[in-house]
C-alpha cells in the first residue's frame, strides 16, 4: 500500500512540476507591464479589483450601460481602444455588451474556468487587464457574440472630444 501511495504522490508532484513550467511559459509579455503597486497607485479600488485581480463589478451599476452616443470604450488601465457605441447593444444582463471589439488585435482571449463552468476571458491586449467574457448568445444578425465586458474595465470617450 506505501509503493502505491509513493508512486501516486510522485505522479502528482511531477504533474504539477509541469503545469507551473507550462504555466511560466505560456504567460504573455504585454507592451504595459507594471508592478502590482503600480497599478494600485494609479488605478482606483474598484479598477483594480476587477483589471488585475480579475473580478466583476454588480450588475446594472455601472454609467456606461446607459451610454449610446458616438464614441470609444478604451481600456480604463491603458487607453488602449477596445469597443465602439455602435456596436454596443442592449443584452439585459447589466453589463455593457458589445457584438465585437474594435479590432481583433486589441483584445485577447484566454480559457477562464474560475465560475465553475469553462468561459472565454476577454482580456485588453496592450496590459493584459481583465475586461469581461465573450459568449456565443449575442446578436444573430451581427456576428452572433456578446462581449460582456466590466464598465469599471473601460472610459468612454465621446467621438466629439
């Protein structure tokens, strides 16, 4: 029974060995990196709990759900441009949606499992903050997808300014 229980408990040790050593190798390296302390500083609570901490803010609370002027949704930890008004719509779940990001390239996607069911992590591609999920129940006349993204995550910038 010992050899047994050994062998199990180096089986795990070595799986585990290697998913750090995956883990380590598949972190990317974004074009705003900062410390943790860093970001504290500069972002407020709220920002921070949701863009590196990875949380969600309540639903129907934030002021850009209400929003459908002209403009940019940009990243609230890097102004890097990441939704368009006209491509918000309205999906009733109390978080900004969007039916698609500006660009492909400005954000990125990532396996989240953390709810307890398997998610897609919309993440910003320029400091890698934690903006919201996608999902495949959007907009059947557009692209058919709901960025559901933390209004706390983004500033909106009216296309007259």
């Amino acid at each position: 029974m010992k050899k047994i229980i050994l062998v199990f408990v180096a089986a795990i040790s070595l799986s585990c060995n290697s998913n750090a050593q995956q883990d380590k190798s598949n972190k990317k390296e974004f074009e705003v990196t900062k410390s943790e302390s860093e970001w504290k500083a500069e972002l407020s609570k709220a920002e921070f709990q949701i863009l590196r901490k990875k949380g969600t803010e309540r639903a129907f609370s934030s002021e850009l759900n209400r929003i459908s002027q002209p403009g940019t949704f940009v990243c609230a930890a890097c102004g890097n441009a990441l939704y368009k008004t006209k491509h918000k719509f309205e999906s009733g779940t109390g978080w900004p949606s969007f039916d698609r990001p500006i660009s492909e390239e400005n954000v990125a996607y990532q396996p989240d499992r953390t709810g307890g069911f398997p998610a897609t992590e919309v993440i910003c591609s320029k400091c890698g903050g934690h903006l919201g999920h996608v999902f495949n129940d959007g907009p059947k006349n557009t692209t058919g997808k709901r960025h559901c993204i933390n209004g706390v995550a983004m500033d909106f910038i009216p296309d007259n300014e």
